[in-house]
C-alpha cells in the first residue's frame, strides 16, 4: 500500500509495534506530528491530518520512536 490521502486524513503503511512513538512529517522534515494507528484495506497504517496543502509534490517521513525512514512523496 503507498501512502494515500482520503477524507483528510494521509496514511502510510506501518508494521511496527503498536506501542512505538509514531509520528510523520510532510513537506518539512522538523514538523512532526503525532499519528494515529489504524486499518485501511486490511493494512495496518499509520496516519495524521496533514498540514494545508501547496498542490505540489511534498516529500514525507516516518518516525518511529527515533528512527527516520523517507517513505515517499505524495501531492499535497
């Protein structure tokens, strides 16, 4: 599953543990925020609502506790 956006919500696949500290960043990669775990599609994801969007290409990253993965760029 790659990262999506859907009723304003970004979602990014994760198969961590469900007691990490999970946050993402879009676009700015010292502006985390908090994600939410949950199901999409049978997938298990993590997912925040994002900042407001530029409609330009945007780089995001997922941090568990304190390790940083680039995930991907999505349109926002």
């Amino acid at each position: 599953m790659p990262i999506s956006q859907f009723a304003g919500w970004l979602t990014v696949p994760y198969s961590g543990h469900d007691l990490s500290r999970v946050f993402i960043a879009v676009g700015d990669p010292n502006d985390w925020r908090p994600a939410f775990l949950d199901w999409a599609d049978g997938e298990r994801v993590a997912k925040i609502r994002p900042p407001a969007p530029t409609g330009k290409a945007v780089k995001v990253w997922l941090k568990v506790n304190d390790s940083v993965t680039e995930v991907g760029k999505v349109i926002h």
